[in-house]
C-alpha cells in the first residue's frame, strides 16, 4: 500500500511515477495526452520539490532546536544555472527517474533542457556564490545566501550581423517551480527623508530617521540540497513592492499617475540585474538595490536571532555574514543603525558586535572598478547612514591620527570619504573598517591586495588578511555536466572523488595503461560530437570533432584579451595564405561571452570575432583547417556542454588583472589544457598539475608594472615584428569587413599606440607557446597523459576545499548533521 506521505517523499521508480502523473493533473492542470513538454518539466520540478521539502524542513527545524552559528552570504548576484539535474544527482535517484520518465514514453534529458536559467548574475562572482552554497550545504554547514530576485537577469545575447543584440531576460515567464514566496516575513526599507533627533520615554537621546517612502521585500526561498547528505539549506531572494499599491491621498485629490509613481519605482528596485562588471558611475537606482537587500537581510537576520534569542548581544556569535565585494558593504553601517536606532544599543557596543559579524571578500584589482559612490547622491538616498558613516570615520580616523601622527597623505588615503574633489564614499574602506576578515580569491590576488590596492588597511591591520583561493563544484562542473567522464573515472578509483577532490590523484595510476588512455579519448570525441551537432543546430557551423578545440568562454574584456586569441587566429591564417602547404594542427576556435551592453570595445571585439570567423569560412583554400564559431549566449547551461568538450583552455589575461577566474578550473578537471599567463588561480593550477602539464607564456605581473613604468610603447612591438605588424595591417585594411577600413581602427589603433594590457608586448610569447600547444597535439598518446594528469592534479580546486578554509579560518563554523525522522 502506498501512504500519501511516499507521494510526496518516496523515491523509488513507481512513486515517481504516481507523483509525476498527479503533479500534472493537480498542478499543473493538464491531462497527460494535452501536456506540453515545458508541462510535463513543471510536473517532473514540482515532483523534485516535494522530496527537497521534507529534507529543507528537517534542516531548518534542526537548526532552530540545536540553536547553531550560522554563515550568511551576501551577495548581489546568485548564478545557480538550472536545478533539475543538479537536485536528482544530489538526491540520488538520476536513474529512477529516468525510468519514471521514460516508462512514460519521454527523455529525461529533454525535460532537463526545458529549465530555463536564472541568469542572476554576470560572472565570475556570482558563479562563485552558487558553487559556494552547493559546498555549504554538503559539507552541512548552516547558512543562507542572501540576494536579489531579478525579475529580468543577465540579457540573452543574440548575434546580428556579426554584433552582439541583448534581449530582456524573461526568466520567470512559465513560473519558477523551485522558489516558495514567504510574503508573510516580508520587511520594510525606508529610503530619502530627513534624520532627527529626539529624547525618549528613559530621557535618552536618540536619532531616528523620517524617510521620504518605504519599499517592501518580500522574501523568494529555494532550496539548496547538499550532495548525499539531508542538508538542504535556503537561498532567499528578495522581491521589491510598494507598501500600498496606491497612495490614496493622492488617489482621493485626482491625481492618479501620481499615486502609481510610487508603486511603480518601488517595484523598479528588484526588476533588472545591472549587466556591468564595470564601474556603473552614479547609477541611483543599483545603489537603492544594494542598501535594499541588505537592509532586508539584516532585518531577517534579526528577526530570527530574537526568535531564539533573548537580545542581540550575541548576535556575532551566532552569525558570520560575508560580504561578496563590496556590493554588500552598506550593511556596516545599516547594522549600526538597526542596533543602535531600533535596538538602542550604545554605540562602542554596537561598533563590537558589528565588526565581528562581517567579513569582506575582494574580486577584483582593476583600480576603476573598485566602488565608490558620491556623497551627494549616498547622503540623500540614506541620511542616517550618511551620519553613521561619518561617525565611524571619525573615530577611524582619531585611531589613525595617533598611530601616524603628522601624516595627512595616510589620513586621507585611509579615509572611508574620498575628499580629494568630488566627494565619496568608498566602499572597500567601509568594507575593511567594518569587517573582522579581509580575503583576496588567489594566492597572487591576495598578494597584490596587500601590496597595492588595500595596502594601507594592510598595514594596519595585517592580522585581519588572508587568501581564499576559489573553488568550483565538483558535482556540477564534473558529475552533471560531464556524466561520462564521471563514469570512466568512478570505475577506476570509485566514488569518493565526487566529495574528497583530492582522491582523483589515484587516476595517476592510468596514465600508463594504455587502454585507459584509448577509452579517455574515445569520450572525448564522443562529447566533442555532441558539441559539434549543436553548434551545427545553433549557428549551422559544422566543425570536425577530430580538430583541437580551442576554447575561450567568459565575459568579454579587454583585460581578459580575447583579441590576443584572435590575433594567433589572423596569424595562422595569414601563414597558410602564404605558405597553402604549411603544416598545421587543424583546430576549431570556439568563443563565447556576453559584453556589457556600453562597453564598445567588447561589443566590437565580438565583431571582430564574427568577422574572422566569416573570412576564413568562407575560403576554400584553408580546406578546414581553421574555423572559428562564436556561440551566442554564453551561460551556466552552455558552460556545461563546452568545458568537457574542450582540448584546450585558453587563460590569457595581463598577468596582475584577474583575479583568480574559476572558468580555468572547470576546464582542467574535464581533461583540457591550459594555455595561460602567471595571473590569477592559473598560477596556483599550474603548481598543481605540473609547470611540464602547462603552457605557459607572457609577461609576469612584476615585468608588467616594470614596462608601464620605464614608459610601454607598443609601437616599438608594432615595427619590429614583421608578422604582427602584417596581422595588425590586415585586420586595420578591411580585409575582414568587406572593404571597411575604419571598423576595426579604433581597436588597431588602441593596440598599437595605448595597448593598456599589452597584447603586442606578449604577442610573440603567445604565438611560440601556440605553436608547441600544436605540437603537442599531434601526439596524441602524449596529450592524454597531460589531460589524465591535469584531471588528477585538480583536487585542490574544489569549492569545498575553499568553504572548509571560510569555515575554519573566518567563520568558525562546524557542520551540523541533519537526521531524517523515519
Ligand atoms: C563595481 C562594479 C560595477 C562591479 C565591478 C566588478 C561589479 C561587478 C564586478 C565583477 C567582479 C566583482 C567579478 O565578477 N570578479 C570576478 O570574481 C571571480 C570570483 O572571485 C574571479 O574569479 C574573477 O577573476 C573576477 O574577475
């Protein structure tokens, strides 16, 4: 007899299928014959979502019975990719519900395909934060992640004539199945307005804040199940609303627009991720988005310590809060203020409590892109914070006074206001003033912190820095993504690699067997079929699994030199314009990324791409020997089909610019090369696999500061080199637009006579070390042991090794074990 409560938990095959059959008739309305295909996913989500409940449940109740410390991670941006596949491998009923599924005459595959992404997020960090909650939560450790439910996520990119278009996002059009809205713990935010003080019932003096209106967050919760454990922690996104949707004062004198006005920018907060990862100069409304879920967050924060709590007194000892760059970092002062304004604390106590909740992560050493926001707009938007702010200041700066007496350069170096013209509030300083913890994401990133962009907080407080290099997940970027690999690994060494990454060294003891080594390459191909058959689908391209796939997936930038690529790619072609016979290694050259939608010269970068792309397509004479695709819409979906279908990872950034990039890791642990620059985490993956296991080139970040400063001209490259300045001379002649030589002149011309990130300095580094990546290749016993090697030497590039250091040096947090009642 099946009881109703296994419809809802059980996880064998003919439960599944029950539930699967009643989800769509109960949910989703459909009868089985009508349903659509998205129909029958929706079913399949909601089936999913019941077994997470239980597991969800049991956690949170658990957490509140044993009263635990808890990490809440706050971050703008939360790129989670889809749920689905993730959700069952971590159950551990992939294969029953295949079954369920296809007894039902369907592909489980294709109903995985139907989940559209919540794109929230642009990059590199807020990948970062989803690898983050997915090591939480199988490593059981208590946390949230915090964040914004964009309605409207990172843009969809299509490619029209060579350029990049962006369409709205319509993420949530069909429903989210994952997400459950708790309006019944929404929270308000005040926002303009005027501060004043007053003296209360007690005869204290106290200041509050009289806002001009006030926003409502309401709260999205998603499940987050940990690997083969019962820990499912919470991911809680807040959604912007007007507190009434109409002003009715307004309303009753007849001013209807007037009265909707404020609904309408209330709901504006939440509706669209700003798609920069470059500095956004004075933007009101991501501000308001910032102080908006933080301001929420803590509140929640609060509002659940008091349910277990007698007063906010322990509050640091019951909660670490990271903040995610400094996105977050208004929540110094806003915790200030609620202690303070609203919990009336006094303020030494309220300044302890809250250093000793956060800790603040950097991700990045561009000078340009580290926040600031003017006084003028901070101050009006949060008046009291803008007092708060200024007294922290002060009483910093008074601390600093004493310790470098005499020394203004210091004082206003360090200072949170940056009073050197128009005035400003740095972000990074609030950070680091605030925080109990300041961590760079890799070895050279943290070093480079130290050194130069936080070197005077440095100074100050060295005890407070430490390096957390990044990590990836395993069980999305290898076990869901790459099941075959998965497989021909598992049934070497066994399973236990999936949550101990260190265990794939034992794949060491294949590199000889030669059978292994067949078998390794035999998958290989097999994917890189499966990429070719959809690029063919998606940009009717066809490429020949049997060519080198060169890969560069990321946001397009100039410092991550995309064009430097392109620049080999035009060098190749122009040797085998003058030489048809030459010898290559055939290769297909495979881009993808989106560029910020004002940032021209990534947007002309992809032209770039495209129109090379086109040129040598177009010539028979080059037989196949070099193609290049630009695949549209670079995402965590996508990420996922080409990372185990690369050869080789192309990691070529200005040595000193990114700061770790995790897109090298996923790569190496599907088995690709790296080619790469000593910059960010590539410098520590090649200290793992092996400097023999690495193709490395360029300049490193202390020649680079060496050029800028004895006076960098690129021209000198430009006339010296023959090929490169041939190279230059074709792309700047129209050559690749039909004629037109002035499209690609501003970014020739940047190159030759600016070159910021010196592309021409490294170009011939880069070509040489190409040339042996081609050697390389041709060997093809030779390359797989590198692969094996580099998929063995991966371990350390978990995320869970990276979150049991967060946990172990910055939180102090220890896993707690989640029983499931029988
Ligand atoms: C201030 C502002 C508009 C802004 C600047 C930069 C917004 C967003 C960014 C993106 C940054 C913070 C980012 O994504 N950095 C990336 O973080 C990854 C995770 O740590 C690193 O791997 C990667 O090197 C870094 O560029």
């Amino acid at each position: 007899p099946i009881i109703i409560e296994d419809d809802r938990t059980g996880l064998d095959t003919e439960t599944i299928r029950r539930a699967l059959r009643d989800n769509l008739l109960y949910i989703q309305g459909k009868l089985p014959e009508l349903a659509s295909k998205n129909d029958l996913y929706m079913a399949l989500a909601y089936t999913i979502r019941d077994r997470l409940l239980q597991r969800w449940l049991t956690t949170q109740q658990t957490y509140l019975k044993k009263d635990v410390r808890t990490v809440c991670y706050l971050s703008a941006e939360f790129l989670v990719g889809p749920h689905l596949a993730n959700n069952l491998i971590n159950l551990g009923i992939y294969e029953q519900v295949q079954k369920a599924v296809s007894e039902s005459g369907l592909k489980l595959e294709e109903l995985i395909a139907q989940e559209e992404e919540p794109g929230l997020g642009n990059g590199g960090l807020g990948r970062l934060a989803a690898c983050y909650l997915d090591s939480l939560s199988t490593l059981e450790i208590p946390a949230i992640g915090y964040g914004i439910r964009y309605e409207f996520g990172i843009f969809d990119q299509e490619i029209h004539d060579g350029w990049q278009v962006e369409i709205t996002d319509k993420w949530l059009q069909y429903g989210n199945p994952w997400e459950i809205a708790r309006p019944e713990s929404s929270v308000e935010v005040k926002f303009g307005g005027y501060t004043e003080s007053y003296t209360d019932e007690n005869g204290n003096y106290r200041s509050r804040w009289i806002p001009d209106y006030v926003v409502k967050g309401i709260p999205y919760d998603t499940p987050i199940l940990g690997y083969r454990v019962n820990t499912a922690n919470t991911m809680r996104l807040w959604k912007s609303e007007a507190c009434e949707s109409f002003d009715f004062g307004r309303f009753n004198r007849g001013d209807y627009y007037g009265a909707v006005d404020n609904k309408v920018h209330s709901e504006n907060i939440s509706k669209v991720l700003y798609p920069n990862d470059e500095p956004i100069q004075g933007k009101e409304l991501r501000l308001e988005q910032q102080y908006f879920f933080v301001s929420c967050s803590l509140q929640d924060l609060i509002r659940i310590h008091l349910y277990e709590n007698p007063s906010l007194d322990n509050f640091h000892q019951k909660w670490s809060v990271q903040l995610n760059d400094t996105h977050p970092s208004v929540g110094v002062a806003e915790l200030m203020r609620l202690l303070i304004d609203v919990h009336h604390f006094d303020w030494d106590k309220a300044w302890f409590i809250t250093q000793n909740t956060f800790a603040y992560t950097n991700h990045t050493l561009l000078p340009e892109a580290l926040e600031k926001w003017p006084l003028s707009i901070f101050g009006r938007l949060f008046p009291r914070l803008m007092e708060i702010i200024y007294e922290i200041n002060y009483r910093f700066l008074d601390k600093i006074r004493i310790i470098y007496p005499h020394d203004d350069g210091k004082m206003s170096r360090l200072s949170i206001i940056d009073e050197s013209g128009e005035k400003y509030v740095r972000m990074a300083h609030l950070a680091c003033v605030g925080s109990q913890a300041i961590n760079g994401v890799a070895a050279l990133h943290t070093e480079l912190l130290k050194k130069d962009v936080l070197r005077d907080f440095y100074e100050l407080f060295p005890e407070k820095f430490s390096n957390k290099t990044n990590g990836v997940t395993p069980r999305r970027w290898m076990v869901s993504s790459n099941p075959r690999l998965t497989f021909a690994i598992t049934e070497k060494i066994g399973e236990n690699w999936i949550k101990h990454l260190e265990d794939l060294r034992g794949l060491e003891n294949y590199v000889d067997d030669g059978g292994f080594r067949d078998s390794w390459r035999r998958i290989k191909y097999d994917i890189k079929a499966d990429l070719a058959n959809y690029i063919d689908k998606k940009v009717g391209i066809k490429v020949d699994p049997s060519t080198l796939f060169d890969v560069q997936v990321k946001r397009i930038h100039e410092y991550k030199r995309q064009h430097l690529n392109v620049l080999h790619i035009v060098t190749l072609y122009h040797r085998l314009k003058n030489n048809p016979n030459l010898d290559i290694t055939p290769r297909t050259f495979i881009f993808g990324g989106k560029a910020a939608p004002g940032y021209f010269m990534a947007k002309l970068i992809i032209k770039l791409i495209n129109s090379v792309a086109e040129v040598i397509d177009n010539d028979p004479t080059i037989g196949g020997r070099l193609k290049v695709v630009f695949l549209p819409d670079y995402n965590v979906t996508f990420g996922q089909r080409v990372y185990p279908a690369a050869d080789l990872s192309e990691q070529i950034s200005t040595a000193g610019k990114e700061a770790s990039g995790t897109g090298n890791m996923k790569f190496s642990m599907n088995g690709s090369l790296t080619i790469g620059t000593l910059d960010g985490a590539n410098i520590e993956i090649r200290e793992e696999v092996g400097a023999e296991n690495f193709f490395l080139f360029g300049l490193t970040t202390e020649e680079v500061y060496a050029k800028k400063a004895a006076g960098y001209n690129p021209q000198e490259y430009y006339y010296h080199n023959e090929e490169l300045r041939a190279v230059l001379d074709l792309i700047g002649s129209g050559f690749f637009s039909r004629g037109d030589s002035s499209l690609f002149r501003p970014l020739v011309d940047n190159l030759i006579y600016n070159d910021p990130y010196m592309l021409l300095a490294d170009y011939q580094s880069y070509i040489d070390c190409q040339e042996g990546v081609g050697w390389a290749y041709k060997d093809q016993e030779h390359w797989s042991r590198l692969a094996i090697l580099n998929v063995a030497r991966m371990g350390k590039f978990s995320s869970d090794r990276s979150i049991r250091e967060y946990c172990e040096e910055i939180w102090r947090i220890q896993p707690v074990k989640i029983e499931l009642p029988d």
